[in-house]
C-alpha cells in the first residue's frame, strides 16, 4: 500500500473516533434529565464536546474525496 493512503487512513480512523467521542459526549450531557452528579460529568461549557466533533467533520470531508 502506498504510505500516503495508510497516512490518510489513519487520520481518518481517528477522526471518526474523535467525532464519536464528541457527538456522544455532547448529547449525553444535553439530555433534558440531567443526574444528580451533572455538573461534576460534564463541563460547564458543553461546546467542550462540540467544537471537536465540528472541526473533525471538516476534516473527514476533506480526506474522504481524496481516498475514494
């Protein structure tokens, strides 16, 4: 394999990783029942989660078209 795929890969495994970690983390703390132990889960700004999960998208579009 060419070692600019294998390159390209691995960031786009681990930007997919690091979109789910962000989408989940993000939806888990934006529930409408949030637990007794809120505010020691999740950070008082919740773009915290967001913000990476956003800027990965970014990157996946970018690297998807290149691969394919």
């Amino acid at each position: 394999m060419n070692s600019r795929f294998l390159f390209l890969l691995v960031i786009l495994v681990t930007s997919i990783l690091v979109f789910t970690w962000g989408t989940t983390n993000y939806l888990r703390c934006y529930t409408d029942t949030p637990s007794d132990n809120y505010h020691e889960l999740c950070p008082t700004n919740i773009d915290a989660y967001a913000m990476p999960a956003f800027m990965v998208t970014f990157v996946m579009i970018g690297i998807v078209p290149i691969l394919t």
